[in-house]
C-alpha cells in the first residue's frame, strides 16, 4: 500500500463514480481527433469559454455598464454585443465548415438556415452595397464547397469560412446608411440572429432541460446500489435483512410525512382544492403503467437489457422531433423578412401560417403524433430487448397524449404533474407490494431495495434543481442556471456521434457539428442571460424538456421501483440508467424489468 499513489489508495474507484464514469464513457475524446480538427477545437472551446463567462457575469456587466435597448423592452449591456456577435460567427463557421464535407439533406438543411441568418443580417442595413457584400460571399462559399468536395478536411477551411461569414456578419453595418447617422446596429443584428436560428438552438435547450432528471435519477441509483450491499447474498430470492429495511423503512416514512405535512398544514395544498391535481398525477402515472403493460408486459413480459450508450444522442433527435414542424416554417419567416422590403403580402402570409403552426392545438395534434411514432418505434425495440429505452418511450407517449387534454378540450379537463405528488403515490404503491409480500413471508431483499429506490427518488425529484443551486447564486436566474448545467452536461457527455465516422458523414463533421450544436446552446443561454428577459426563449424551452422529456424519465425509474417491489426476484442483470456502466453498480436487480418466468404477487 506504501508504494500505490495517493489516488488508488484513498480514491480506489474514482472512475466509476456516476457522474465521472458517465464523462469519462460518453464524453468528447480530443486524442481520437486529427490535428487540423484540434485546432479549430481550440477556437471552438475558446467560445464555450467566452459564452460561460458572459452567462456568470451577466449579473456584474449589467450592473456596471450602460446598457442597450434589444427588442421590445429587453436591453443588453453594450459591452457584451460585440462577444455576442462573434459568438455568432463562431457558430455559423462550424456549420458551414461542417457543410463542406457532407451531402444531400444535411447540407442542404445547413445552408438554408445559415444563408437565411445572413440574409436577415443583411437586412438589417438597408443597403444595395452591403447586400451586394453578402451575395459575393455567398458566391465564394458555394465556389469553395464545390472545390473541397471529396477532399479530408483541413484547418485552413474553417479560417476560409470565418472570414467569409466574418465579412457577411459585419459588412451590412460598416456600409449601412444608418451607421453613418450614428445609429448602433448591433443590437438589430443580435436580433435578427437569434430570430433566424433560435429554432436551432431548441432541441439542446430541451435535452438541457433533461439534465436533471437524468442525473437524480442516476445518484439514486447509485445510492440505492450502495446501500444494497448491505447483507448482499448472491441468492435473489433471500429475505431482507433488518438494515435494509430500516433503511427503506425510514425514507418511506419520510416521504409519507410530507404527505401528511402537506395535508394538515395552515394552508393545506389538498384541501385548497388541489385533490384534482393528486388525481392528475394517479391518472398520468396509471396510464404509463397501463402503455406499459400493452407494450412490454410489465413483470410479466419485460426484458432486461443495458439502454444505448448513445441516449443523449436519441433524446436530442426526439427533441428535434418535437420542434421539427417549426424548422421549415421559421426558415420561410426568416427569407420573407427579407422579400417583404418588396413583397410584404408574402410576410403577411408567412406570419399567418406560424401563427397558426403555434395555436395550441397544432402544438398538441403534433406531439401526439411523434408519440405514437415513439410508441411504434418502442414496440420494435422491445423485440430487441430494448429494455429501458421502452419504458422512457411509453412514459414520454403516455404524459403527451394526456396532457394535450387541455388543449383539446379548451382547458375544461387538466392533467399534469406535481414534484411531490407523483413520488408520493409511487411509494403507496411499492409500501402495498412490499406488505402483501411480507405478509406472504416473501419479503425479499429485490422488493426492498424497489421501496428504497421508489422512496430515494421521490425524496429527490422535488429538489433536483438544486443541483444547479451554484450557477444560480452566481448567474441570478433559476432558469438559466439550469439551461446552463444542462447545455453543459450535454457537451460532456453527449458526444457519442462523434466516436466514428462514415464516408457519408465523417468523423470531423460530426465533431464540428457537436461543438456548433453545443455552442450554439450556450450562446442563446448567454444572451438569456445577458437581456434578463422574463420570456427568454433559452429558459422556456429548458423548462419545457424537464417536463417533455425528464418526467418520462423519472415517471419510468418509479414504475420500475413499483414494479420491483411487487415482483419476485430473479436472477437478472439490471438495466443500467443511460448514466451508469454496470462496472459503477454491481448487479442488484432495481430497476430492472423481470423476466417471462418472474410473476406479480
């Protein structure tokens, strides 16, 4: 032991630990990179930097400086534009390098969008010469695209891009008639930007906002697991020893006494009229288990099998689903808005067709018809043994067809989910499982541990925010604290697609795409935080993928607790939460689906 280093003696297993061994497995690899890739990492990285540091002191340069007006009623410290814009750049410059070297639909969906940005940049001037500018740049693009074609990539291409995007994002403001008025367009320019590319920045805002859910779930189950090893026996079928039910025991009652403080408290939340909601939350979560039931069987049919590495990968493409009807039309308002100089009919009628692609019922009718392609989807991998990616599917299918009721019924019929209610009547299900099984002296230690995990996490769920509690004391905005624990997690540990590459679609697109997704993220969440607007785009649509996409997460991690808990043991191996190896956990069966052979009761 005297010759081992000081970290293999005191920190033996610090790989495994869940929130390192999840970056260390799914995390970005720059030595796997080529070095021309490296090196415009390095620029990539410097404007994560700079994004971060501008959310952190948004709060400071707000208060130090003057500030200018952005938009109706938001305003942003004049120091900060011109990070801002370069931000900007740096985002469209990966794309469009990106572009370089893959075909058919991705770069024609890559130039759409940023050749709509630079049109409404250009816009913004008013000016033949500048618009002149931009359309020459344009040329040269196109004209160095076609000469890169089918060659490796190179770092002197993303310098080519930036200075052509560079050129396009600055060149509408030196030859604007305005700037020689004296009038700033910057702050038109950060507009006009946001407005064109916002709908890109949505699906990451949304798996941001899964962050959360992800990782209380993970340390519950990795707690659990811990706490597992307690009197561990490799019998399945074995009582539960006294620790561990003392255990379970105590934050059952925990979770109970909330319940009861709830119930007795001056200004009780039920009896406020707030019984529909405690029915809501049964509702929701009786229909997750019921599409469970119809799909994998619950115990009697589930399958247990480790989920896909690449989950961050898939929650990313079902947030881009949920949005997808908004892309087309948002590149159609960014293009009119230059056309409408001369064809404002053609505006009006763009306008018209977004409004009405945002009514909420058009919302709902599409989500619930991405839920029913999860659910299908779902069903197939079922019968590839997908056992954990199919209860999140059935939990996500389940939550959005009934929390559309509202719009379909003009808000006469509500569902929802409350923090505390939804855990509250998890551990009443799993505390009745766990008795019938003790009164039939089959109280095993599998039912137990499914008490311990149900009733961990519903102690958790309710303040799993405040695992962003120090960029929140730092930045000042709840919200934007968690978008940006968030965005950065996703960076961290969503870089699976970027492990290999293809002849299609190479492995330096697929990075330059990651950090151009990645930065565009922290760029939205910066300027959040930069204009302290109460309606800020970065902050809705992170609170939107907690509850789209991190409910079903946590709706699924308590069925499974449930289900655990009224099912008898067998000998399986757990299906590990998307954040942790087996290597972290050892093989307690929590969580895990049963086995064709197990049985309810």
């Amino acid at each position: 032991m005297t010759g081992q280093p000081i970290t293999r003696r005191w920190l033996p297993g610090w790989r495994r630990l869940p929130l390192v061994s999840t970056v260390l497995e799914s995390g970005p690899r720059p030595a796997e990179w080529s070095r021309p890739l490296q090196l415009v990492m390095i620029v990539a990285g410097l404007a994560a930097v700079v994004a971060i540091g501008l959310t952190l002191t948004a709060g400071w340069l707000r208060a130090t400086g003057p500030l200018e007006l952005l938009g109706e009623g938001a305003t942003i410290p004049a120091v900060a534009m011109n990070p801002v814009l370069w931000l900007m750049v740096v985002v469209m410059s990966l794309a469009l390098t990106a572009a370089l070297h893959v075909s058919g639909w991705v770069r024609a969906a890559i130039w759409l969008v940023c050749f709509s940005a630079v049109a409404l940049l250009t816009s913004t001037a008013l000016s033949l010469p500048a618009a002149m500018v931009a359309v020459a740049c344009l040329g040269v693009y196109i004209g160095f695209a076609v000469a890169r074609a089918g060659q490796d990539f190179a770092a002197y291409e993303f310098a080519v891009v930036l200075i052509l995007v560079s050129v396009s994002a600055v060149g509408p403001s030196l030859l604007s008639v305005s700037t020689a008025y004296g009038i700033d367009l910057r702050p038109q320019a950060i507009l006009q930007f946001e407005t064109s590319v916002m709908v890109l920045a949505i699906p990451i805002l949304m798996v941001a906002g899964v962050a959360l859910a992800q990782i209380t779930v993970q340390l519950v189950r990795w707690g659990t697991a811990q706490i597992g090893r307690i009197g561990a026996t490799t019998d399945p079928e074995a009582p539960a020893g006294g620790p561990l039910i003392a255990v379970a025991s105590a934050l059952t009652v925990a979770v109970l006494a909330t319940a009861v403080a709830q119930f007795f408290a001056p200004r009780a939340v039920w009896w406020q009229g707030q019984w529909a909601e405690a029915w809501s939350c049964a509702v929701v979560l009786a229909a997750v288990a019921v599409a469970l039931r119809g799909l994998v069987g619950l115990g009697n049919r589930g399958r247990s099998s480790r989920p896909p590495r690449n989950w961050e990968d898939m929650t990313l493409a079902v947030s881009a689903a949920i949005v997808g009807l908004m892309v087309p039309i948002s590149v159609l308002l960014s293009l009119s808005a230059m056309i409408g100089v001369t064809a404002p009919q053609v505006t009006e009628v763009v306008t018209e067709i977004w409004r009405a692609v945002l009514s909420p019922p058009a919302i709902q009718a599409w989500r619930c018809l991405v839920a029913l392609v999860l659910l299908v989807w779902a069903r197939a991998q079922h019968r590839r043994g997908g056992g954990w990616t199919v209860w999140v599917l059935c939990s996500f299918a389940a939550l959005v067809v009934l929390t559309s009721a509202s719009a379909w019924t003009a808000g006469r019929v509500q569902l929802t989910v409350d923090d505390w209610a939804v855990g509250q009547l998890a551990v009443l299900a799993a505390l009745v499982g766990v008795i019938v099984a003790a009164v039939r002296r089959r109280l095993t230690r599998p039912r137990v541990l499914g008490l311990l995990a149900t009733a961990g996490l519903a102690l958790a769920i309710p303040f799993r925010e405040f695992l962003a509690a120090p960029l929140e004391v730092l930045i000042g905005v709840g919200a934007v604290a968690v978008a940006l624990f968030g965005v950065v997690w996703e960076l961290a540990t969503g870089a699976d697609l970027t492990r290999q590459g293809s002849r299609a679609f190479p492995q330096a697109t697929r990075v330059l795409l990651w950090a151009a997704n990645g930065l565009l993220g922290l760029s939205v969440v910066a300027l959040a935080a930069l204009t302290r607007a109460p309606d800020s785009t970065a902050q809705a649509f992170a609170e939107l993928g907690d509850y789209l996409l991190g409910w079903p997460w946590l709706m699924a991690a308590l069925i499974l607790g449930v289900v655990q808990a009224w099912t008898t043991a067998g000998r399986t191996q757990p299906p590990e939460p998307a954040l942790v190896p087996p290597s972290a956990v050892g093989p307690h069966p929590i969580f895990a689906p049963p086995r064709p052979e197990q049985r309810l009761g």
